[in-house]
C-alpha cells in the first residue's frame, strides 16, 4: 500500500481563545433584574466584611451606628500592642513554617502524580482528604496524638497541624501545574548532559515555579487563616487568630481587634491577588502551550 | 565502510506482556543516515529510545564506538536526540536552549558562544538568538532542536519522527536541509518515520520493524525492489500480490502459474513443483498494450493522478493496479493485454 502520511494539525497553530470573560457577557445581558441580583449577591458578600474597617476607624468604643467621628487611634493602639506583635510574629513564623513544608511535599507528591503511577487517582484523593475532615475533629485528633506522644503544645505542634491542613492545597495547585507538562523537556536536559538533579533545577523548577510560589501563598493564608487547629495545639504560644479570639472577652478591646481585622483584610486580599497574578503569568510560559507532548 | 559503529545486539524490551522490541540485532556504520521503519507500535521509537539511555533494554547490549553504553544514562552517553515534541525549553531562548547542553563541557565562555553562533548559522536562523519557544514556527522550532543536539557533537544522534508535525511542504523542505546537514557534520543519524517515502528519500540504509523485530535491513533500492518479505513489499511501496504455484522447478529457474499467465523466474529459496506462491509486482512496472491479442484483460477503473494514471485491470479472475505515465490513455471497458519485464517480479512462499 501506498501510505502518505495526512498532515497531523498541529495545536499549536490552533488560534487562542480571545473571547474569554468580557465578550461573553456583553452577548448575555440579562437586563435589570439580573443587575440587582448581582448587587444583592454582592452585598450579602460584603457588606457584613466592609464594616470591620468601617467602625475601626469609629470614634467610639461601642460598635453602634451612628457613627460618632473618625480617628486612628484604634490603629495606634493595635501597634503599640506587644501581645498583638508577639501573636502575629507567631503566626508569621508558622504561616512561613507550614506553607514551606507543605509546598516541598506537594511538590514531590505532584510531581510523582503527574508522572502518572499505578494507583495515583487513589492517592490523589487519599492526600486532598483532609480537606473534607472538619478542622474540629482534625484538630482534637492532633491533640490526642501530640499529648500522648508527649510532646509539649507549642508553635511546631501548631506547624504540624498546618501542614496537614495546608498539603492538599498545595498539592491541588501543584498538580495541575504539573498536568501537561511534557516530559520530554526532562529528558531533553537529561539528553543534553545533565543529571537528575541539575535537571530539575534548571528545567522543572522553574516551568513550575509559578505554581510554587501560588501554592506558598495560599498554604501561607489557609494557615493564617487557621484558629481551630492553632486553638488546640498552640499551648501558651498564640497565633493571631487565636490572640483575637481571647480579645474579644474584653468590649472595650473590641476596636482594636476591629483595627487588626481591617489590617489582616486588606494583606490577605493582597496576597490572594498575586497568587493569582503569579499563577496567570505562569499560565502564559507553561510548557502545555508549546510542542505536543508524547 | 565498517558497519560496527553503533552495534545493536540482540535488543529485547518488554512493557508487561507486550514485547516491544524483540531480539533486534542492527549493526549501524559512521556517518551513515540509518532510518527505523515501521507502522506505530511496532518498536522503533523503543528501540530509539534505548539507545538514547531513555528505555533500559531488558536484554541485549548496545555498543557505541567500540564502548558498552547498554546500562549508561543518557547524559553520559555519547548521543543527543531531537524529540518527536522538540522539547525546546520555553523558559529559555533560543540562544540558551543550544548553549543548554554546553553547559557541562567545561568550554570557556568564547568558546561556547562560537559554538552557539555556528550551529545558528548551520540551521539559518543568525538573528532569532533571543526569541523564545513560542515566538517559533514549527519548522524554525524543529531546527532549534537540531542544533541543541548537533552543537553537543555528539557520536549518534537521534531524531523521533522529527518531521512528523510539520505540514507537506515544509516537510519535504525538511528532508532535503536535514540530509544537507547530516553530510556537512559527518555524524552518524538514527533517524525513526513510519513514512516510507521520508524514509527512501533519506537513508542510506532503512531497517524496516514490524511487531517488535527487524524484517529486513537494506538501502533504499534493494529494500523497494528486492524485498526479502511479502510485509516489506506490501509496506514500502504498492505492489500487486498475487497468489500463484509452481509448475516447473528447475535448479536455476522456476515456472510459476499465476493469474496474469506463466512466469520464467529465477529460482528462490527451496521452492519444489506444486508448491504455493505469492507473485508481487510493482504497479509501474506493468504495461498495458492492445497491439497484442489475444487481450488477457479489460480495463475496469482509471483513475487520474496528475504526474500518472492507475488503471485497475481485470485479468482471469484477479485485479492488478497498472501506474502508467500519462500519455497512455485507454479506457473503462478496453481490452487490454499486460506485460511486465521479468525481472520486476518479486516472488515470496505463500
């Protein structure tokens, strides 16, 4: 037989999607109703969240509409706090703690899965579970096994916990990094001189580098974020979340903690912006938009 | 030249039950153009890839330049590939991307960029030093890729179907550049297609797989018109197969019984009278002609070509293909008499 090769269409050449968000609602505009569905919606988001920085910059102790003056002075009083920095450097140290090691195991674990091994779709699941146990019951399990160990409560029990809670984000946002890459480049580097480990440093580390650094941002907010788990395990060592917790037995600190929740507002919204940042640029340079993989 | 360069033996790779490389014994000169041939699946990019230290053979050793390479990875092995993907790093330019594999050579730096600027001139493309992976075309990405492995030197180099994801024209293009080079480097190429035409177009010598084993290694000339199986004949090229026995064995001729008539050929294997046959014959090696009567057939399709015409003729019962070069018209319902040269008459046991 005579066999002539058909041209294989090639993705590559496959025109991108320009469409995207804006041009496919200005097709769908449902009209009035659908405006106030939206603002309803987005009020009901955020409106209880907005009065945090609302009354923390409220010239009175007592949380009470109408609103008496504006001041800073809660914010003053936030700094001047030595417990309230005491609680945040701990958090700090634990947020940085847990989302390093949590994103070191997510990306070995990823890495592996990608690869595609016998039993991966299991282990997947298996390893995104503790996402699905109430962080209570997580939390008193911990407990359990941290006393009977008899290892005191302190900021590492607390890091452990975290990084238990934190894993399966980092491996959820890791792998899907991971998916599509081609695993030629690897073996391209290999080709080309290198070991395993150089390349890995200078071919996979930085094709996945994007996603290493969305999934050290959000470890490092799903752990300062935490207060159950920090509740628990922190001993006489707190976390800010669990500082605030004890603050709000006194009505008079309430403002202050009003301060401090405007503050950790507007940081973590920050950082969930550049996560998302990061993981859009990367999206541009990932290794599934170009060759064709095997 | 010495076929003991690259020396394959007795090659056997399984992947669970399957064997997809099964007991290969390939012996591959210097600086020769060796195409692996085969329908997919049939082994060839398994074998590629264990001589590249990819795929580790079950059995078997792979010698290269006289060195037992079989156990070696593939950065410390004298052979590069150029990937079926191209794998041209995205993260890197174009510029890095060939410098990649200098990086373990212990070059000084003036050296390194010579080398670079060179293999930049090999594969035309001077000025694209700082583009990056997606600001290529296909083809300008697979001449990257070629020139990351050829600026390592390297002993053998590899190509996966380096062609295959890259449009007719350009392709053809391709075959030509790649052969160009290959001579200018003098670098031996272990080059995998399951095209036939790329593959003869190409080589210098073709070992043509089938399910995991090597049916026949030849040159392109031997390979097309002396195939040493029925497979190798029905895939490179078009061939009529007719089945057929002998009517006379004599100790240096045969005279075989076939739809199309009597045939004097030479003799073939140990092929006794009555024994059963399979004729095959190249469809531009018959002729058609309706001076001669008797007719033995009648045109029953044509078919238009541009460059030829194919007439499907009906003969005793059996249909050939005729490829005739235009000029020679006849048409549907003719009686027509078939004629071949006997020496374009492959014959292969049944």
């Amino acid at each position: 037989m005579l066999r002539s090769p058909a041209a294989s269409p090639s993705r590559r050449f496959a025109p991108q999607d320009q469409g995207g968000w804006a041009s496919r609602n200005t097709r769908h505009d449902g009209g009035g109703g659908l405006a106030i569905y939206a603002i309803l919606y987005l009020a009901f988001l955020y409106v209880p969240v907005l009065l945090l920085p609302l009354f923390s910059f409220n010239d009175s102790a007592f949380i009470t509409f109408p609103l008496t003056g504006f001041t800073t002075k809660w914010y003053a009083a936030m700094a001047g706090d030595e417990e309230m920095r005491a609680a945040l450097a701990n958090t700090l140290k634990v947020g940085a703690a847990a989302s390093l090691i949590s994103t070191i195991l997510g990306l070995l674990t990823a890495k592996v899965l990608a690869r595609g091994i016998r039993g991966g779709a299991f282990f997947a699941g298996f390893a995104s579970l503790p996402l699905f146990i109430p962080d209570i019951v997580l939390g008193i399990a911990l407990l359990m096994l941290v006393t009977s160990l008899d290892i005191p409560l302190s900021l590492e029990s607390v890091v452990v916990g975290h990084v238990a809670i934190c894993l399966p984000f980092a491996i959820a946002v890791l792998l899907s990094r991971f998916e599509g890459f081609d695993l030629s480049l690897e073996e391209a580097s290999r080709d080309l001189g290198e070991n395993g480990w150089m390349t890995f440093w200078w071919v996979t580390f930085p094709l996945v580098l994007p996603g290493i650094v969305a999934s050290l941002l959000l470890t490092f907010i799903v752990s300062f974020d935490d207060f159950l788990i920090a509740f628990f395990l922190c001993g006489t060592d707190t976390t800010l979340p669990v500082y605030i917790w004890g603050e709000l037995r006194f009505p008079y600190k309430l403002p202050n903690v009003l301060a401090l929740g405007a503050t950790i507002l507007i940081a973590s919204s920050a950082l969930i912006a550049l996560a998302e940042w990061v993981r859009r640029q990367g999206v541009s340079g990932s290794p599934r938009d170009h060759g064709i993989g095997i | 030249m010495a076929e003991d360069f690259l020396r394959i033996e007795n090659l056997s790779k399984r992947f669970g039950a399957t064997p997809a490389v099964n007991d290969v014994t390939l012996h591959i000169a210097h600086g020769e153009f060796f195409s692996l041939l085969g329908p997919s699946g049939c082994g060839k990019t398994t074998l590629l890839r264990m001589i590249g230290g990819f795929t580790l053979p079950d059995a078997g050793t792979i010698a290269l330049d006289g060195e037992d390479v079989t156990d070696r990875p593939p950065n410390k092995r004298a052979t590069n590939m150029v990937f079926q993907s191209y794998a041209i790093f995205p993260h890197l330019n174009v510029r890095d991307n060939i410098a990649y594999g200098l990086r373990t050579e212990r070059l000084s730096g003036a050296e390194r960029d010579k080398r670079v600027v060179e293999a930049l001139a090999m594969i035309k493309l001077e000025t694209y030093g700082e583009r990056r992976a997606h600001q290529l075309s296909g083809g300008e990405r697979q001449r990257v890729a070629l020139a990351r492995a050829l600026v390592k030197r390297p002993k053998v180099l590899l190509l996966d179907e380096p062609l295959g994801a890259l449009d007719k024209r350009l392709r053809e293009a391709m075959q030509i550049e790649l052969r160009q080079i290959q001579r200018e480097v003098g670098i031996t190429f272990v080059f995998v297609t399951h095209d036939q035409e790329e593959a003869l177009s190409m080589s210098d010598r073709i070992a043509v797989m089938e399910a995991g084993r090597v049916l026949q290694v030849a040159d392109p000339k031997t390979l097309y018109e002396q195939p040493s199986s029925r497979a190798v004949a029905d895939f490179i090229g078009t061939a009529n197969f007719l089945p057929g026995h002998v009517v006379v064995a004599a100790s240096t001729s045969v005279t075989v019984e076939t739809a199309l008539g009597r045939m004097d050929l030479p003799r073939r294997a140990n092929l006794s009278a009555g024994a059963r046959v399979i004729v095959a014959i190249r469809p531009e090696k018959l002729t058609l002609s309706r001076e001669v009567t008797p007719a033995s057939g009648r045109v029953v399709a044509v078919s238009y070509l541009g460059d030829r015409s194919q007439f499907q003729v009906s003969v005793n019962g059996a249909t050939v293909i005729v490829a005739a070069q235009n000029g020679a018209a006849f048409a549907i319902g003719e009686a027509v008499q078939v004629a071949w040269a006997a020496d374009a008459v492959m014959l292969f046991p049944e």
